[in-house]
C-alpha cells in the first residue's frame, strides 16, 4: 500500500494531533501522530501490520490518504476532468444581448481597442434575426440535454431588459418541451434596477435565480471608479437602492468588490454601509482585478498578485464573520476543481450579431471567434482551430501541474490566461491559502459536533 501523492497534513492545537486533508478526495481528518510515519513511508506490506496499525489504515483508506499500490491517481483525476469537460449533458450560454454599457468602469476589460473592431458598427440590441438562430440553436441542442444554464451578460444587460424577458419565456419553453433543466443568472451593474412592480415579477418570471452586482466600496470610492459614461456621474446609491429591493423580494444577490491596491481598505468600510442596510444575509465576495486585455492595460501596476490577493481574502472573510455577515465553509472549503468552462465542449459566449466565443474574455473581439449562432456547424478552417486549441487545452500538458499536490482543486484555472497572458497555468489562490482555508473548516466542523453533543444532554 501507499499514502496518497494528494495528501496534506497541518498542526494543530493542542500540537499532539494533526489534520490531514486530501485534495483528490476532498477528505478530512484529524489523526493522532504515533502512526503518522506510515503516511510518510513509499510503500508498506498492509499484512506485516500489526493489528493497531491496520485499524489506523483502514480508517485512512475511506478517505483515500492511503491507497493500494495498483490505483494510479493521475489517471483517476484524468477521467473526473474528461469526464466533466466532454460533456454534452449540459449547455451553458453566456448571452450579450447588447455590448453597450450605461458605465465606464476603469478598470473594464471591454473598452474597445485596436485588436477589437469598433463597436459603433455594431447593431445596438440583438435583432430579431439572430435571436430566432439563438432559439433555433437551444433547441436542436435540447434534443440531447439534461440541463440548460444561461448567463444574461454585456455591456449591460439590462439595457435591453425587455429583450431578455422576451427570450427568456421563449428559451424555458424550450426548456420545458424537452424536459430540460432550466438554471438562469444575470451579471448587471444594477443601475437599472427599479421597484417597478412589473419589472420585478417579469424577472422572476425569467427565472433568473442569481444577481452578480459590484460595489467597490463606500461611495467615495465606488464613484471614482464605477462611474456613469458621459458624464461620469455617481453610481452607488442606486446600485445600493436596487440590490435592497432585490433583497426584499427574496432574490438572491451576489455580491462582487472588486480590489486591488487603490481600495483594499474600502471593501471593509463597504460592510458597515451594508449592515446598516440589512443586508447581512447578502453573499459577498472579492474579486480580484487583472489587466489581462488591452482595454484595461491602463491599470496594470494597482493589481495585485494572487499571492497578495489571497493574504487579503483571508483577513476579509474574517472580518465578515466578525461583522455577523453571511458566510460559508462550503463555499471556501476547496473540492475538486472542474474544468475551465471555456474548455468544455458544451460552452459558449454569443454576442448581440451572433457571433460565438468559448470566452467572455474574447467577446467584442472578431479575431478570436470560433463561429456564428446561424451554423456552427458550417464555418471555416480558422474558426474550427480556435475552438479546437480551447477544448484541446488542459493541465496534464504542463509537468509542474502534474507534480503538483494542488492540481486536483485547481485544474490549471484560467483557460484564457493560460493560453494568452502567462503562456502557462496561472496558480489559484490554494496555492497560498490551503491550509487557512481547511483550518477553517475543520475548526467549524468540529465546534458543530461539540455544540451537538452538548444539545443531545
């Protein structure tokens, strides 16, 4: 028998024990350290163990730290990642009914530049015709599907709102007729958001389950950077109004701040503002900022690295607890990563002409478009290759991913700055802030089994 290649083992307090966590199987554990030794040796005969000591490693092999020497890890990660990516079970579609947007955020991707062409050709709104193909699409794939996820994307979605609950009552009726799953979100910047009683309902009506809206932090902040286009106007109190509402109709909203070495201390001042606000209940989570296209090539030198990204997600998840806010072990506790959605076969990211991209990095940027929504199955030889070098793309090309403990929950991560900006995997945050992360959990799941010793006295 062996110890698995996956295994992380961490201190603890008291020191007598230690946590063993396993990256493939998500597993863990906490161990007495007398047997510890056997979890550091290559290879062990099973038989030759005393009886202790086997009870010691058959407790282990049900989480997989120890495994029989036959069963090679890589290849069983290789299957759950190829398994995941190529299949067709699934449709995701981000959706850019428009790439015009109300805001001129500083640090937006999207900016036209001179790789892009000019947006000003470009038809405001999706016209009629490609949104006919966008349905004819959804349900020659339906034919064969179990679940259909849409992402609601620009520019700015709701510019064009009624357009979305148009498709949207078309797009579950195909849903429906076929017996598919139906899973829909939407990334607005919640400006247009109102309490206009009819817009709600017709938004539940879209099923959209999900609002991913962004403040940068108080109002001084948020304003200097997510600011209206024209006049550059402010733009946080009604952000902030929209998401109350969403919030008092029960609809779920995700919270986004953006940072980066401008405004780290602003996201902490964020939460007052939104305690103050009832709105504990939110989910909120940093996201990091990276100048990865021309469009945002201005702001390079405030990023920070992932390695200071990370250092600075950990203090805020403990402020967040600290502040009553909502927060979840599940959430940041790490499990097996699945592919990059731009590598999997069953993704796409259409455009208001009906242009296709496996990345919404790349919408808005001709060059990189592997086909349009009226035939995809009939496009040129460039098209087919863009599409083939993104599907083509994974981690076990890359020797130092291979060796690393870390693969199973980080994958390679991003596609697009794999291929594109580092010329190689950009490492996940796990690489940083492991062991913060399963400390954290294994501390709540073990105050959770004390509180419910004492509750069952």
């Amino acid at each position: 028998m062996k110890p698995s290649h996956y295994n992380f083992i961490f201190p603890t307090d008291p020191s007598k024990k230690l946590i063993i966590y396993n990256s493939l199987t998500s597993a863990l554990a906490e161990l007495e350290r007398p047997y510890m030794h056997l979890l550091n040796t290559p290879h062990f005969n099973y038989d030759a163990l005393s009886a202790d000591k086997k009870q010691f490693i058959d407790k282990l092999l049900q989480g997989g730290f120890i495994l029989e020497d036959s069963i090679d890890e890589l290849k069983i990660l290789k299957f759950v990642h190829n398994s995941n990516k190529y299949d067709n079970a699934d449709l995701a579609l981000t959706i850019a009914p428009t790439l015009h947007c109300n805001f001129n955020c500083t640090y937006c991707y999207e900016q036209t530049n001179s790789k892009q062409v000019s947006r000003s050709n470009q038809a405001p709104y999706m016209p009629e015709n490609i949104q006919l193909d966008l349905l004819h699409f959804i349900k020659q794939k339906a034919k064969i599907l179990k679940n259909l996820f849409i992402t609601w994307y620009g520019g700015e979605p709701l510019l064009c709102k009624d357009l979305i609950f148009d498709l949207s009552k078309k797009i579950i009726a195909i849903a429906q007729e076929y017996k598919v799953n139906y899973f829909a979100n939407i990334i607005t910047n919640g400006y247009l958001l109102t309490d206009d009683r009819d817009m709600l309902q017709k938004l539940k009506n879209s099923k959209i389950e999900t609002f991913q809206i962004t403040l940068d932090g108080p109002p001084d902040v948020h304003n200097t950077r997510r600011m209206l286009k024209n006049n550059n106007g402010p733009t946080f109190d009604r952000i902030l109004k929209g998401i109350k509402l969403l919030a008092a109709n029960d609809m779920e909203v995700s919270l986004r701040i953006n940072i980066d070495k401008t405004n780290m201390a602003a996201a902490v001042k964020l939460l007052d503002i939104l305690a103050a606000s009832n709105l504990s209940g939110l989910i909120i989570y940093l996201g990091q900022v990276s100048a990865d296209t021309a469009g945002c090539a201005s702001i390079k030198d405030s990023c920070l690295t992932t390695k200071e990204f990370s250092v600075i997600k950990q203090t805020f998840c403990k402020i967040l607890q600290q502040k009553g806010f909502k927060t979840s072990t599940s959430i940041d506790y790490p499990h097996i990563a699945s592919p990059c959605g731009a590598t999997r076969m069953n993704t796409f990211v259409v455009d208001p002409e009906g242009t296709i991209y496996k990345c919404w990095s790349e919408i808005g940027n001709r060059n990189s478009r592997i086909g349009t929504i009226s035939d995809l199955s009939q496009r040129n030889e460039g098209d087919l290759m863009r599409e083939v070098r993104w599907i083509n793309w994974n981690p076990f090309d890359y020797d130092d991913c291979i060796s690393c403990k870390i693969l199973p929950i980080c994958m390679g991560n991003c596609g697009y700055r794999a291929m594109f900006i580092n010329n190689g995997p950009d490492c996940t945050e796990w690489k940083y802030n492991l062991e913060h992360y399963v400390h954290a959990r294994f501390n709540y799941e073990k105050n959770k089994k004390i509180h419910k010793i004492y509750k069952n006295k």
